[in-house]
C-alpha cells in the first residue's frame, strides 16, 4: 500500500470513528510535542526555535514511535498557547534555559476596568491591542510571523501516509478571560461583577470559531479543537457553570460543527459531573477527548450513543509504567470502550519524558485489536 492509500485509510478508520460508524479497527491517534525533544535528543530550544526543526523533529518522532493514525496536529509554536490563555509564555532559549519545558506564566494582565474596553472597542480590536502590547511585546521577532514562516505542515505529513486531525484552536471566554485576569483576580470578577463579566462573554463569542474553522478548511484538516480545562465543572459550582461556561461553549460547537467541521472537545480536568449535557451537542460530530480525570467509563455510559470518546492513558502511566502494564490498559480500554465511537489517545499530551517503549506499547494494542 502506498502512502497516499494509506493515508485515506486511517483518514477513513479516524471519521468512521468519530461518526459511530464501525471502524476496521479502533483507530490510535498520537498528540505530542515536547515528546519529539526527547526521543530525537534536539535541545528544546533547537526543537522551538526553527519550525523546519520543529516540523522535521515531530515527523522523525512517528517514524520512531510507527504506525499511529493520525497526529492530532503536526507542528507545535510555544507563542501560540498566547493565543489560548492570553497570557505570557516563557520559552526555553529565551526566558529559560535551552533544554527545559516552556511555562505559560500566569498574571493579571487584563485589569477589571478592560471589561468595559471589551464592550466599547468591540472584542477584535480589545484582543489585537492585548496581544500586541501586553502579551507578544516581549517575544523575539524571529519567533513571530511575518518572520517566522512556517512549512506547509499538512502536506509533509500526508507525504507520510499521515493526516493532521486539527486545523485550529478555539478556546471559550471563560478560558480567556480566566487566563488573562489570573484565577484568582477572575475569581473574584465571577462574585463580584457577574453581570459585567457575562455581557463582555457575549461580546467575545461571536468572533472567536471563525478564524480556525476557515484555516481548517484551508488545510485540509477535519476538525476543530476547543479546549477547556480551567473551565471544568469542578472548577465551579453547577449555577456557575451553567451560567458562564456552557452556553458559550455549547454556540462555538455549533458553529464548528454547523461549517461541515467535526468539534474536537479537548477537555483537561474533570468534567463528570457534567457528562449529560453533553448529549446537547450535535450527534456524531463530536470527539470528547478526556485527560485521565474524567471518568471516561462513565462517559461512556451517558454518551456512548451520541459521541466519540478519545483517550484515555494518563501521562503518569506513559511515564512511570512499563510497557507491559500499558498496553494491558490499553487493551482494557478498547474492549470497554470500543470498537465503535473510540479512539484511543494519551490524555492530553504524550508528556515529553515518557518512555518511547511506553508510547510504542499504547500504538501496538490497536494495531492489534
């Protein structure tokens, strides 16, 4: 088989999945970056600073690790975790030395009076401002667009046999405004403004799913990421999460999903209290891909029915286990989960020091189911 049939088979055997169809097989899709450091032994600053590197170092990683599905997405820029938290990240080579883990640093960089900016400026050009001169004004220009050109990471990955599953990442105001403000100044918004904070949450939404689902077209890529992790039910109280969580991640599924697109739900944390208002969201066009905290076996009973499941081998066990007890988990969670609306993954990140032969064992139990 050639690579660009073997591309259309695992393209085919991941939406099969996704969509409750029965697959070949249950399919194993691998979610790295860091991890391509470690296996290749490229100093984590050579690994961020160059996206050639950056690309060449990820796909030599899967040649290593072999036969995995897909990647979830196939090239990884520290600075674009920005993006996601509205924060600052500090990134070995720059702010760190040239073999640690970049660190999203967390401060109260948006003030309480910027709700009120939000709602006079409007959100894009709040946003355009806010990054510009309060989170990438310390950033090298070399690691900024227009200067740092990227490859065309789709296409090197097809080259072999491989799809990228993710075109773009969304995240909710809840995750925005959280990381920005701090947990504990936006805490502290949450009991004190709610009004204040929920209209500027209105002001946001409208304009956060268009630019990812628009670059996921343009690659070729069949789904959207929108993550959560601060925004996890047990983060708040079932009046707060209703209130400021839900009814805003629930309009950017739609929107994705309602483009054509599949929604891949990045959920960190532990969302099980909330399971059942998940079968709100449109059936069959979502992947809930869990991080080791939610109970995906119970997931599986409230949802099983109505969306994909993805994960769900922590990354203490690809750490710290052998390759025998990983893959025995592994094999567990296909003939629990599986062998339809499954995708076995690690829960979020392979890390970036977990053992090769672990990761080699999790991609062994599907090719073998």
């Amino acid at each position: 088989m050639n690579r660009s049939e073997l591309f259309h088979k695992r393209l085919t055997r991941i939406l099969k999945a996704a969509t409750l169809e029965a697959p070949d097989r249950v399919p194993v899709v691998l979610e790295y970056s860091g991890f391509a450091a470690y296996v290749t032994g490229t100093r984590m600053a050579e690994f961020l600073r160059s996206p050639t590197t950056n690309l060449d170092t990820m796909i030599q990683t899967y040649r290593t690790v072999g036969d995995g599905d897909a990647i979830n997405y196939g090239s990884f820029w520290p600075y674009g975790l920005c993006y996601d938290f509205m924060s600052r990240v500090a990134v070995p080579g720059v702010d760190l030395p040239e073999n640690e883990m970049w660190q999203v640093v967390e401060a109260p960089l948006m003030r309480r009076e910027d709700y009120d900016r939000i709602l006079d400026l409007g959100w894009p050009a709040f946003f355009t401002d806010f990054m510009k001169n309060r989170v990438l004004n310390r950033v090298p220009e070399s690691y900024l667009p227009p200067q740092r050109k990227s490859p065309d990471v789709p296409a090197a990955w097809r080259a072999e046999g491989v799809p990228v599953l993710s075109g773009g990442d969304v995240t909710t105001p809840f995750e925005l405004l959280c990381g920005s403000r701090s947990l504990v100044e936006f805490s502290r918004d949450l009991m004190e403004i709610p009004d204040k904070v929920a209209a500027a949450m209105e002001a946001i939404t409208p304009h956060l799913a268009g630019n990812a689902i628009a670059t996921a077209k343009t690659r070729g890529c069949p789904l959207v990421w929108i993550g959560g992790w601060r925004a996890a039910p047990m983060m708040l109280s079932p009046e707060m999460w209703r209130r400021f969580v839900w009814p805003y991640f629930r309009r950017l599924v739609y929107k994705v999903t309602d483009s054509g697109l599949i929604a891949l739900l990045h959920l960190d944390s532990d969302w099980t209290r909330e399971l059942a208002k998940f079968k709100e969201l449109p059936r069959a066009r979502c992947i809930m891909a869990l991080d080791g905290e939610t109970d995906i076996i119970r997931a599986k009973e409230i949802l099983g029915d109505h969306m994909c499941l993805m994960g769900d081998v922590p990354a203490s066990m690809l750490y710290l286990d052998n390759p025998d007890a990983v893959y025995a988990y592994c094999r567990k969670l296909i003939r629990e989960l599986g062998p339809q609306g499954f995708i076995l993954q690690s829960g979020c990140d392979i890390p970036a020091n977990a053992k090769l032969e672990n990761v080699k064992a999790m991609v062994a139990a599907a090719i073998e189911s």
